[in-house]
C-alpha cells in the first residue's frame, strides 16, 4: 500500500530539511523523485543521495515565486519522464517574525504570493495532466500555525491556512478525475526553516513539555505522513488536513 514504484513525483523545496526527507523516503518506496529548490547547487547532494542509495531523481531549479519557474518544473519533468503522478507542495518562505502591526504590505504580498499563490498555479499546471492519467496525488504541506493563532508568525499562519483551503477546494474539483488532495500540517520540527525556535533553549523546552510525546519533530516524522498521503494507503482520502506535530494543539 505505501509501493511508489514506476510514479513520478515532484518535491518542490527538496534540498533540505523536510523536503529532503520526503524525496528520500518516497525515492526507497521506488518514485523516480523531481528534487527542485531555487538552484540547482542546492539539489545536486540529494539527487546524488538518491542514486548512490539505488533510486531515480533529476534536479529541476525553481523559484516557486515566479511563475515561468514553475511551467518550466512541470514541462522539464514532462519532457524527461512524461507524466506526475505525485505533487508535493512543499516550498514556502517565512521572511517576517514579529506581531502583525509591523507587518508591511510588500511582507504580506509576497508571504501570500510565494506560499499561496504558487502552489494555486502549480496545482493547476499539474493536475489536467494527472487527471488525463487517470488519476493522482498532491501533498500540500500546511503548518498548525494555520489552525491557532500566533503573536510573531501570524502571516505565515494566514497563508498556511489559505493552503488547507485550497487543498479542500481542489479536492472538491478533482476527486471526480481520481485525484486526491490533503494537506500535511507539521507542528514544530527540527529544520533550518525553524532554527530560531528550536535553537533557543528556553522556546526548546516550552515546546518540548507542551507536547505529549515530549520531544520536537524531525523531518523523517513528516516525510512518512506525506508518504501515507501519497499513496494507496489514503486512497479513501481527501480533502483533509493531516496535522503531525505530537500531539501539540490538542492541548
């Protein structure tokens, strides 16, 4: 049930952290894996990673903020291997920490834009193809700052629940064409993208004892829930928000 064997996937934001881990993991379930980040410097190690392990990757560079970025990640995976099966929209930026009001109109704009708008553009560059395939799935990687509020990262919590919305909406229009669309919403995970919760002791051990399972998350944790998500093991699922963060928001 969790077999990717001959489906090609594409991992936007797949250099590093939580990215990395799901195009390794999906790469041993035998996917042939698109490993795509802004440059391709960037995406050679985990390409080479996933061949020196047996499996199949290409390097596609793409900056999910332009727009030309993403049809040429879609049209390169095409032209090499002639179909996506699997999207997993990881991608996203946090460039602000701070409360609200000091949030700036270009801050907002291009928070919205670059987590909301490109996965919106990719998704529909993507999904007429899966469904003239008969079928597939997409990972859209939310965040429980999506589902609670939050004092210094509200509009990365906007857009990321603007992504849940969209993953519901897309679900709606394509399930008739045999394709699923959930959301993945990580709690706090041990990555780069979060170094400057995880790294500050204080904010280390606040998370650690407000969580159940008493421990932060690694992107291994998350890369098997998208796993799951991506193949016949949630073939009756769509449409929902999967939230992996230990236990942490049912406090």
């Amino acid at each position: 049930m969790f077999d990717l064997k001959g489906k090609v996937v594409v991992v936007t934001g797949s250099s590093r952290g939580i990215g990395r881990a799901i195009a390794e993991v999906f790469a041993r379930q035998g996917a042939r894996v698109v490993v795509s980040s802004r440059t391709a410097e960037a995406c050679t190690p985990v390409a080479e990673a996933i061949r020196n392990a047996g499996g199949d990757a290409l390097v596609v560079p793409c900056h999910i903020g332009k727009k030309q970025d993403l049809r040429q990640l879609v049209d390169k995976t095409i032209e090499t291997w002639g179909r996506i099966d699997v999207l997993v929209c990881n991608a996203a930026i946090n460039p602000v920490y701070g409360p609200m009001s000091d949030l700036t109109d270009e801050a907002f704009d291009k928070i919205m834009g670059t987590n909301v708008r490109s996965t919106w553009q990719l998704c529909e560059m993507v999904l007429p193809g899966m469904a003239a395939n008969g079928g597939g799935a997409v990972v859209i990687l939310s965040s429980i700052a999506g589902l609670r509020g939050n004092a210094v990262i509200g509009a990365y919590g906007m857009s990321k629940a603007a992504e849940a919305a969209l993953a519901r909406n897309l679900a709606v229009e394509w399930g008739p064409k045999n394709i699923r669309v959930n959301a993945l919403a990580p709690g706090l995970v041990k990555t780069d993208f979060a170094r400057a919760l995880w790294e500050d002791p204080e904010r280390l051990a606040r998370a650690e004892n407000q969580t159940p399972l008493r421990r932060i998350g690694t992107p291994e944790d998350i890369a098997g829930v998208a796993l799951f998500l991506a193949t016949d093991a949630s073939a009756y699922v769509t449409g929902q928000t999967i939230v992996a963060d230990g236990g942490e928001v049912i406090r």
